[in-house]
C-alpha cells in the first residue's frame, strides 16, 4: 500500500516523514549526559549561530527574535549511532511490498557507520532502512530531532515516520506522523514537509493535515538538523482536537505564511506518540515508498516540547562541515533462480568468449526485449555485456564459431562500442568516421562512473529491433540507486530483408543473468477511447493527470471497460478509483476545481484503500497472498471491466481482469464513508506509472 495517496485530496502542500537516527541508548547514560553538558557549552556558540555555512540558513521566514541556546533535559530516548555505544535497539529493515510482513528485519545486513556531524552517523544504502525497534510512544506532548544527510530524494521518500500504528495491521487504521519531500510545491520539491494521519478518529476537522515549506529546496547533499516540537497544550486553530506543532531546521524556526501574509500551522494528529504494543519508529524506509539513501544521527526523542533556544542547542552539538564519506560498496552476488539464463562467472573471473547464451531469432520488423541484471568488476569498460548478431541458432555455452556456416555480422558491447563483418557494411572505428556505418548515444555524462559505479550492479532492459539491416539496441540501465540512464547502438548494414538474423550475449569479467526474452511491448493509445490518463511510455507521478467525474446517483449502477498497461514494478502502479462530491473535468487537479471538494474514498487496483474519517473498506480477491507476483505480471497488459453500484451510503465495486492470457481475476470492494444517500457522488480514475484507455462508461 501507499500511504501517499491519502494526500490525493485538496493538501497539494506536503507529507512528513521525521528522520531520526540512533545508536540504541534508551534513558540517561554516559552518553545523554555528555549530551547535556555539551548542550551547556554550546550556549557560549550563539552569536556564532548565524555565521556557520549556508546550511545555518533558513528555508523558510525564521521567527524574531534570535534566541540563545539552552541546556537539554534528559532524552527518553537517544541514538548517537557511534560504534562505541553498539547496536542495541537498531534493526537494519528490508522492505518487500509483496511479501507479509512488509518490513523484516535485512538478513545478513549489518549496521554500517560513517563519519557524522559528532562522532559516527549511521550510513544507508538506499536497498534498507532501519527500526528503532526499543523506541516507543511517549505521550502526545514530545519532541524528535535528528541530523541526516541525504544524496537522493524522490517524491514522498521517508526520513522518518513513527506512530502507533504506522501500518494499520493492529487496528485497521493507520496512525503516524512522517516527515518527508514532496513535489507537491508549485515551484518544485521542497524538504521538510510534516505529514500526520489517523485513520479511525472520526472527530477531527481533517485527519490527515499536511504541511510544507514554501520555498523549493530539497537540501540533498548537505547535513541539516530536523527537529519537532509537539505541544498537547497547545491545540490546532483550525481542529481544536488536534496539536499546532513547531518545525526547526537548523535551530531556526519554519514559519509558512499565506498568500495574505497569515501564518499557516503545522497541524498534527493527537496519538502519533500514544505507546503501543505495535509502535513503529521507522530510519529512511516505511511500508509504500522508495527508501532514503544518505546517513542519520543524533536522534533524540523527548518527552517536553522543546523550547526554540533548546532546538538552537540541538543543532549547535554538530559539525554540518562534516566531510560525507560514502563507504566503498561491497557487491554480493546472489544468483537469481528465475533467471532462464545466465553467462560469466560469480566471481567476475571469466575471460572473453568463454560463456555465450542460446542465440534468438530477430525477423525482420521485429523488435525483441531482453531483461537481464548486469555484475562487472569495474576495472574495464568491456567488462559487461556484449551483444552479437549472427545468421544461425546456437545453443547456450557451445561456443558459436563451431557452428557451421556460421557468420558473424557484428558486436555491440554496453559501453557504446562496436565492430563488424564489413561483407555486410557493419563498419565502426574506422580511421575515417564519416565511412562508419555505426553510430552512439548515450545520456550518461561521466564514463568513469558508468565503469566503476553503474555497471558494477545494473538492471538493464534491452529492446532489440530490426528493420532490414538496420539494427538498434536501445538500452535501459538502472543503477543501484534506481537512476535511469540510456543508451542506443545502431548501425546500418547491407544485410538483406530476406537474410536470418539470430542475437546472443557474451561478456567478460562480468556475470550477467538473463531474466526475460520475448516480443518488446509497444502502448500505444486507443484512437477509440473517450478518455485516457497517464503516460504511454508508463512515467507519470501519482495523482498527476485524471479522468472526468462521472456522477453515480443512489441506486444506480455504472460499469466502466479500460486497458491498462504498467511495467509491472509495483502493486500500486496501476488505475486508482477515486469517489468525491463533486463533478470534476478531465485533465484538471480535482481539489482546485471545487471550493468545496472532498473526497469519499479513494481505491487502489491492488485492494486497497483510504477515505475520509469515517471511511472503512472491506476487499475480497480469487487470488491468494503468494499470488501478488503473478497478479502485477497480468497487470502488465490487462482489459478491465469495473462495476459500480451505489446503495444509499454504500458503495460496491466488483473488478474483472483479463490478462493477454485470458485468464480472470476476480476482485471486490464494499466501502462506507460519509457519503449518504442525500449526498451526491461522483468517480474518476488517475493512476501512477501507468496508462490507462477509457474505452466505454454506461
């Protein structure tokens, strides 16, 4: 599930996810101590408050007058993260969407230190995240505060999120408070946002307020000190039921002001701190959202709202001109078992042509994808994959040249390099470039990098066509940071419509294993669909492009026919279902086309879902948990037939999927909320990393 979505509604400002980090001291040690007395010392800092490096400097208006730092009271709980105070209470955590639980402790991951702005910092590889698992609930009145450095962000990714029920799994509600980035600022991303949610309190004025600074800035790649202040004495102007909270960075204090100069509250949920049996303190990873890469340290967690001089004293016991030293990757190769092939040797000590996979058939006019995960030793640019075309079928690990008639037409090596069989005009390297018949591009700008760092660890996808002699192989790389980089190799040879053309991949020093080889997958928009959303080369953020409402009186019945095409990455990167209050037109945020818009309830493809206070949803499938995999495949490529029925408050939604198999998945969903039978209703589709055609609404 993705919490995120619940912000589909009109909050374009911001989630939260409050990054904190530790080293598993609990109460007062040696440690705290040290802590406090240097928080003393640091009082003598002040005036230098405003001299330190850009990072002193505010994001957002900073409260007048300038303060002075103060002395700390003692933490309930606080993570140095130095090595010399151990691991106790800090669990490396894998997250795995598709299996139950989601987040497990990482099996064989340990915690990994480098240096920090005091002492040590605990580093994050961007694969797992951590629990605190001995942190728990203090109260409603509290105050978190944490350092990181962050060397990537992508949209709603956590720094930290806690709550009683972070989840939903003990009450079936979800309960949390997250600080995060968002790109929901019209100016661009902007980090920190502080995002609470209660699922199940059906008193407040809105149970999932959001916030964010004003001013786009994301501070990658530099330390910053995040800390929250949380008052129970001080209630919410716009929901007495609910916390106005204080955000500092740096020990300055955020203040977001309106458009006439008003400034707009951090509004916080009550309970996010209640202790629970099921409580949750989460370092750079939750339940739905890429993981954070970068370091934490200094995580404090107070049970008193801490005064603005004291937050100035948090931030003054660190060094943010701390160097960051990302330590040397070590790379684990652990063999895929689904892989349907695999070339080269674990231990990257393989020579050239000692290894080839089975050759497939490329016809003309045909294009063909190949899924493979790349492993090099980075010493070589050749050092990877290489791709040969040649007229006859060979088998996988008999070397090609023993074939009979066999001809080699030509290479394209991963690092954008090539030669050929000149009988066919593969011609490429020549002392003449205007004679090359071969030609490059590539989006990466750095090659020493694509060398040691890209393809040390890769997913590559490989989409292989032909048109005559003219063959392209256009490359996918995505890095284990999740970046995407491109690459295309063509060439155009004398090679006949008529004459076969079979690939295979080689390589050197480097184990590479085949995932997948079938018919490339092409979208392309139905001219015939009254409506479409998303993107056909499936990009496209949540809740950025939308259908028209479409109004469902009480006792009536709508059923809706669509595609829908996904690359298959995430459960929920599919259709969502969404019910509101008012019409909406196609292509517009629904929230900014009505004063007085709000959502019912919002239906994920993947049976699931989120609504307004008094929102419950009850999911059935055909499908068992261990088919999850096997369900996001089909989705790939999917005719749907949705049926929407409205009885009073209730609505039902029955879902049939076809896959290109022809295989049915059934799928039901029965939800309450504050819709009642006077009220009007009205649905729309949106989606994210997905294309969706409308092809009929009766």
């Amino acid at each position: 599930m993705k919490n995120k979505k619940l912000l589909s509604t009109a909050m374009a400002v911001a989630m939260a996810a409050t990054l904190m980090s530790g080293c598993g001291n609990k109460g007062q040690d040696s440690s705290t101590t040290a802590a406090t007395t240097a928080a003393t010392e640091a009082t003598t800092k002040a005036t230098e408050a405003t001299t330190k490096e850009a990072t002193t400097e505010p994001t957002t208006e900073v409260t007048e007058p300038a303060v002075e730092g103060e002395a700390l009271p003692d933490p309930v709980y606080y993570y140095s993260f130095d090595e010399a105070d151990g691991n106790d209470g800090i669990q490396v955590t894998a997250q795995d969407t598709a299996a139950t639980p989601i987040l497990s402790a990482a099996e064989g991951k340990e915690v990994v230190r480098i240096p920090g702005v005091k002492g040590e910092a605990v580093y994050l590889d961007g694969k797992n995240g951590l629990k605190l698992t001995d942190v728990n609930g203090v109260g409603d009145t509290y105050t978190v505060s944490y350092w990181m450095y962050a060397t990537r962000f992508s949209n709603y990714m956590p720094t930290i999120q806690f709550g009683p029920d972070v989840h939903g799994d003990a009450t079936g509600g979800q309960h949390y408070l997250n600080l995060t980035r968002t790109e929901w600022n019209p100016d661009g991303a902007a980090f920190p946002c502080v995002w609470s949610y209660d699922g199940l309190n059906t008193e407040l004025v809105n149970n999932w307020p959001a916030w964010a600074s004003p001013e786009a800035t994301e501070h990658l790649k530099e330390w910053v000190n995040v800390t929250l202040v949380v008052d129970a004495s001080k209630p919410a102007a716009s929901d007495p039921n609910c916390f106005a909270a204080q955000l500092y960075l740096n020990g300055q204090e955020l203040v977001n002001k309106d458009a006439d100069g008003n400034v707009v509250e951090i509004v916080v949920v009550p309970g996010t701190m209640a202790p629970s049996d099921n409580f949750d303190f989460l370092v750079g990873v939750n339940y739905w959202d890429a993981i954070f890469k970068g370091a934490f340290d200094e995580v404090y967690v107070f049970d008193q709202a801490l005064t603005a001089g004291q937050a100035l004293t948090l931030y003054q016991q660190g060094d943010p001109s701390v160097a960051f030293e990302e330590p040397e990757r070590e790379i684990v190769i652990t063999p895929n078992e689904a892989a349907i092939d695999t070339i080269g040797t674990v231990d990257l000590d393989n020579n050239w042509w000692t290894d080839w996979t089975e050759s497939y058939e490329l016809k003309d006019g045909e294009t063909k994808e190949v899924v493979l995960k790349n492993y090099s030793d980075g010493l070589q640019m050749y050092d990877n994959y290489v791709t040969v075309f040649t007229n006859d079928k060979t088998e996988a690990g008999v070397d090609p040249n023993t074939s009979e008639g066999h001809v080699e037409y030509g290479v394209f090596r991963a690092d954008c390099y090539s030669w050929g069989n000149a009988d066919y005009n593969w011609i490429a390297n020549s002392e003449n470039a205007a004679d090359d018949t071969v030609s490059f591009n590539w989006t990466w700008d750095n090659w020493k990098n694509w060398q040691e760092s890209i393809m040390v660890e890769a997913d590559v996808v490989l989409k292989i066509s032909r048109n005559g002699g003219n063959i392209t192989v256009a490359a996918e790389i995505k890095d284990f940071n999740g970046t995407v980089y491109t690459s295309t190799s063509s060439v155009e040879s004398t090679i006949k419509p008529e004459d076969p053309v079979y690939f295979f991949l080689t390589g050197e020093h480097s184990y590479v294993e085949v995932l997948s080889v079938g018919d490339a997958r092409e979208v392309v928009a139905d001219a015939n669909a009254i409506d479409h959303i998303g993107n056909t080369d499936l990009t496209g953020t949540f809740w950025s492009d939308w259908t028209a409402g479409t109004e469902i009186a009480d006792g009536a019945t709508k059923t809706v026919k669509l595609t829908n095409f996904t690359a298959g990455n995430n459960n929920w990167e599919n259709f969502v279902l969404a019910f509101c209050n008012t019409p909406t037109e196609a292509h517009v945020a629904p929230a900014s086309q009505s004063e007085g818009y709000a959502e019912y309830a919002v239906l994920r493809a993947d049976a699931y879902g989120w609504g307004d206070a008094s929102y419950a949803g009850e999911f059935t499938t055909d499908w068992e948990d261990g088919q999850w995999a096997d369900w996001l495949n089909m989705m790939k490529d999917a005719d749907v037939t949705i049926v929407i029925s409205r009885d009073g408050g209730t609505l039902n939604v029955d879902y049939t999927f076809v896959g290109a198999d022809g295989k049915e998945w059934k799928e039901t969903a029965k939800v309450t909320s504050l819709l009642t039978a006077a009220d009007p209703c009205y649905f729309f589709f949106t989606n994210e990393a997905c294309y969706n055609d409308i092809l009929s609404i009766e």
